[in-house]
C-alpha cells in the first residue's frame, strides 16, 4: 500500500483532477505521505482523503495540498515561504522538498513537536519552526515571497498582507465552520489582487498559542 506504484497512482490522480504543475506533482510523489500520520491509518495515506493527526486537527487531502501549493507557486521559484498551521508537517514538507525556504507558525506546542518528529524521520530538518499566534505572521523574519494557510480564518490578517513581498502571494481559506473558500491574495505595485477560488473545508484558525 506504500509503495512508490502506490504514490504514483495518487500523482495520476492529480493529474486527472486538474493538478498541472509538474513540480508538485513529481513532489507529491517523493514526500511519504504515511510517516506524516497514525500507523492505524497508514493504508488510506496516498486515499485523497483528509485524516485526524491528533489534537482535533487534520492532515489535508492531496488533492487540496497540491491545488495549495500550485496556487501559490505558479509560474515562479518557491523563494521564501510562511506557512501558517504546521499541523503534522506534510505541507512543510512538500514546501522543503520543492525548494522553498520555509518558516512554520503552529499555535499547538505538542502538534510542533509531532512536526519536528515527522520532519526528522523524513530527513527535512531545515525548516524553522515557530510556535505562536499564526494570525500575526512572523514579522522578524519579514517579507516573505509566499504566504500559505492551512486553516480558515474569518478575514485575512492583516499582518499577513504587511509581510507580503511585492509580488507575494497569499493562498488560504476564508469562511466560517459552515461555508469556507479558497482565495489567492496577490501584492502588486497597484495594489491588493484578489481572488475567490472553490469551496473548501478546514479547521478554524484560532488565535493565541497553546
């Protein structure tokens, strides 16, 4: 059920649903999906299906980590990367494997060490991971060629938009636990670009850390 025909099959699948990239698609290939979660549920890794990874949070289905990162990183290099919600790390990973200098805010301090040990067994240590409150970015570290978020937020943060480079993009969900969208935000000389994408289901951006 692992095995790289396994994985390929998945990347078809992708394909076939709209994915074109070829970058992303050859990467989702290459990350093991199944060390990012629970034994138990290993055989349904490379499923496009999301999956508890503990702590009431999930691991998103490839499908919508794929169609995520192609948004972000169309017709471009990965360059600098904020990702908000580390979660398990699959996301972060993906990002590593693609090139991306990556920094990742996760507010759950017991999900970040589960990252941190996800990443390690998969030899992506080079990411910096931070934990805190992702509705404020990571200012220090400031401007960032890309921004994702892999939970909805009522609004977009603005500190978000701050530390956008010109010519960044922001990809993330916007909505409510009923009704939530995927939008790409992008800065230009002129202004704020933006557009509203498919509908989509995450779990709520919360603020603080914990």
């Amino acid at each position: 059920m692992l095995s790289d025909r396994t994985r390929r099959r998945m990347s078809e699948r992708l394909r076939q649903a709209g994915i074109e990239d070829t970058r992303v698609l050859d990467v989702m290939v290459e990350v093991p999906r199944h060390l990012f979660i629970d034994q138990a549920l290993a055989t349904r890794a490379y499923d496009d299906v999301s999956l508890p990874i503990g702590h009431g949070q999930t691991i998103s289905q490839p499908l919508t980590v794929a169609r995520m990162t192609e948004l972000l990183l169309a017709g471009r290099t990965p360059g600098k990367v904020l990702e908000i919600g580390t979660g398990c790390g699959y996301q972060t990973a993906v990002l590593l494997k693609l090139g991306a200098e990556v920094y990742s805010i996760e507010r759950l301090a017991a999900m970040l060490e589960i990252a941190r040990r996800n990443l390690r067994a998969t030899k992506l240590v080079h990411a910096r991971l931070v934990h805190g409150d992702g509705h404020l970015g990571l200012p220090e570290a400031a401007p960032f060629d890309g921004i994702i978020m892999t939970a909805a937020a009522r609004q977009v943060p603005e500190a978000l938009i701050e530390q956008l480079a010109e010519g960044g993009r922001l990809v993330m969900p916007i909505g409510d636990e009923q009704v939530q969208h995927l939008w790409r935000f992008e800065k230009t000389q002129q202004g704020i670009q933006q557009s509203r994408l498919e509908p989509v289901k995450f779990v709520p951006l919360l603020p603080g850390r914990s």
